[in-house]
C-alpha cells in the first residue's frame, strides 16, 4: 500500500488558478468514487475541501473543485487568495484490501 | 454540531506504554468509522488503522499493524489508540477522523512526545 504521489510544491499569484495533481493505481483513485481532498494550515488539524471526487462540504468556497481521470486526481484552486497558502492531500478509498492512503502533500505557496 | 475531542498532550519514556482517546459529539458514533492518522513533526499524514464502532471491525495499515492497537467503547462514544512499548519514533502528532470514506470531522489532535 504505497502512499499517492503528488508535487512537492505548486504555487501562483493572487486571482490565478492553480492544479494540484495525485496519482495512484487502479486499485485506489481508479477503482473508486472515494477520492477526497484535505487542507491544512500550520499547526492546525487538517479540513476536507472535497469529497467523492468533486463534491464539496458545505462552508467551502466554490474556488475549490476537484476531477478525475483514469488513475489521477486533481485539485484546482481558482481565484487564488492568500488563505489559500497550506499543504493539500489527497486520500482515497480502495476497498476492504486498500482502506485509506493519502499523498504525500503539496504545499501551495501564494506568491 | 460534529465534534471529535481528542484527550490531551503526552510526554512519555521509551518503553512506556499509553492510551489516547478521542470522544463524538454531537452524531450517531456508532454509525460511522473513527479513523487514527499520524503526522510527524514536518511530514505528512499517514492513515494508521480505522474501526467501526457497531463491531470493533478494525482495518489497520501495514505500516502500523502489530504496533498500535486501535479499540472503541461505543457506549461512551469513544475510540482509542494505544502502544504497549514506545519508541522515539513514535513522537508525533496524532488526530482521530470520522471516516465515511472520506475524513469529514477531525478532532484537534494528540501530540505524544516520547524521550528519555
């Protein structure tokens, strides 16, 4: 069970989009509708931005939305804001065998 | 309102055991899996074990199976994490999540300190 890849590091200017990517196998993110994304500040818990691949908790601004194709997950923060500086991960759900591995987290810089 | 409470900070020796627990509010705890994930100090997360409360089924990662044991007490609503022996290496932070799948509700961690 080898954790997801993702970047180190992405970042962009206030107002840009940027895409955060998370690639597994198909027997995590390619097998299942349990993709989920997480933010997390310094020195605080982390909170889930997206869930089910796409879906978002209420309370998330709609900047954030999520996609997936084949064995690859994506994250994009549209309209960058300067909170929006954290580490992201990604998880996913693979079944009974598989049942929850995250990236290894990108931290988003803000520039 | 959701709430996972998570017990306070611990400084431990090598070799000495602990139990951290972490407590829902405010939902039906026995409904959902409660999972347990550790950060080291500057790393990422790592999910460690996951259990449902109707049964005490408890899925573990390889990683940490055999090293931790993970058991719930649903008529408290309250799940826990515990090492029999512990290591410097176990120095971390540890948060508890409801876990439909995804990890909707986080507590507010656990950092375990462990030196001699």
């Amino acid at each position: 069970q080898s954790a997801l890849t993702q970047p180190p590091s992405a970042s962009g200017s206030p107002g840009q989009s940027v895409t955060i990517s998370c690639t597994g196998t198909s027997g995590d993110i390619g097998g299942s509708i349990y993709v989920s994304w997480y933010q997390q500040h310094p020195g605080k818990a982390p909170t889930l931005m997206i869930y089910e691949v796409s879906q978002r908790p209420s309370g998330v601004p709609d900047r954030f939305s999520g996609s997936k194709s084949g064995n690859t997950a994506s994250l994009t923060v549209s309209g960058l804001q300067a909170e929006d500086e954290a580490d992201y991960y990604c998880s996913s759900y693979g079944g009974s065998n598989n049942f929850a591995i995250f990236g290894g987290g990108t931290r988003l810089t803000v520039l | 309102e959701v709430q996972l409470v998570q017990s306070g900070a611990e400084v431990k020796k090598p070799g000495e055991s602990l139990k951290i627990s972490c407590k829902g509010f405010g939902y039906s705890f026995a409904s959902y899996w409660i999972a347990w994930v550790r950060q080291m100090p500057g790393k990422g997360l790592e999910w460690m074990g996951s259990i449902h409360p109707t049964d005490s089924d408890t899925k573990y990662s390889p990683s940490f199976q055999g090293h931790v044991t993970i058991s719930v007490d649903k008529s408290i609503s309250t799940a826990y994490l515990q090492w029999s022996s512990l290591k410097a290496s176990d120095t971390a932070m540890f948060y508890c999540a409801r876990y439909p799948y995804s990890f909707d509700y986080w507590g507010q961690g656990t950092p375990v300190t462990v030196s001699s």
